[in-house]
C-alpha cells in the first residue's frame, strides 16, 4: 500500500514496498495530473513555439504549449485551453499524435501529444501567475534545425515534434 508521503500542487509523492527479486525494497513514484504537449501549425505552414523561463533548470526554453490536464477535463480540451493561454492562438483542427509516459521509473502520468492545423491568432494570452511566455514562429525548415541542434531541449515537445515532422506529408 502506498503512503503519500509529500503533496504540492503540481505532483504527490508516494512511497511503498516492493517485492523484486533481491528482497522487498522502497520505491517512490511521483503521482502528477496528465500532462499536454501541442504542436501548432499556422496557415501558412509555420510553428508556433514558446520561450519560457523553467525553474528546474532555471533557464530559458523553446518549447511547444502545453500543461496540465485538470480534474475531469479531456486531454485534447486541455492542449486547446494550454495553446490558447499561452499563446493567444486556436481556431484550428486538432489531431492526436498519441501519449508518452513521461518517466515511468518514478512517474505514474502521460503526456498526450496533440498538432493543431491552421491555428491562427484568435485572442490574447491569459498566463497564469507567475507565467512569462514569448511566442515565435519559425518555419518547418527552422523547426527541423532547432529538433537537431538540440536548442530545444524539452523532451516531452522534442518528441511531439519529432512525430509532428515523421508525419508531416499526413499534415498540413
């Protein structure tokens, strides 16, 4: 049975024992709400991406939209929520890249991964506290550069991206 042994707001922490092949051992999984990643494609073929600070890092990154999936919320309705907040864009067709664990050593959540086609500019942003985002669009071919180079490091919009791009013919 498994102990909570630390709650935040973004994740819980749970201790509990298991019986592995060297005896009985503790393990600790973080228990976190879904997670979303979203790969907007403007009309005119390019991505929207996002700069923002990450604390666990403590440094800029380029990334896609995305967040948390709330209580009893879709996970396609939270990437469109994330993408409009962040960026102030939506509008646009949306089609499932699939899910991800994100690290199932220590994790229990998923990351769905989510393009939006022909995403357009249809507000403003609406950040939540503490939250400073810069948008920028680049092109499909800047994209492939900034996935290669490693510049965007996010591992959870790395491999949105990658599948974005292996299907991209299928998109757009």
């Amino acid at each position: 049975m498994a102990e909570r042994l630390l709650h935040t707001p973004v994740f819980d922490v749970h201790g509990f024992q298991a019986q592995t092949p060297g005896g009985e051992r503790t393990y600790y999984r973080l228990q976190a709400p879904d997670w979303v990643n979203i790969a907007p494609i403007t009309e005119d073929g390019r991505i929207v991406l996002i700069r923002q600070h990450r604390w666990g890092i403590d440094e800029e990154t380029l990334e896609i939209p995305g967040g948390m999936v709330d209580p009893g919320e879709e996970p396609v309705d939270a990437a469109v929520r994330e993408l409009r907040e962040e960026t102030g864009y939506g509008g646009g067709q949306v089609r499932s890249l699939g899910w991800i664990h994100p690290n199932p050593a220590i994790q229990d959540n998923r990351c769905w991964l989510f393009v939006m086609e022909n995403a357009r500019r249809i507000g403003e942003t609406d950040l939540d506290e503490g939250e400073a985002i810069e948008t920028q669009v680049v092109s499909r071919e800047e994209l492939s550069r900034l996935v290669r180079d490693g510049t965007l490091s996010h591992a959870l919009a790395v491999v949105t991206l990658q599948r974005l791009l292996a299907r991209w013919p299928d998109v757009s």
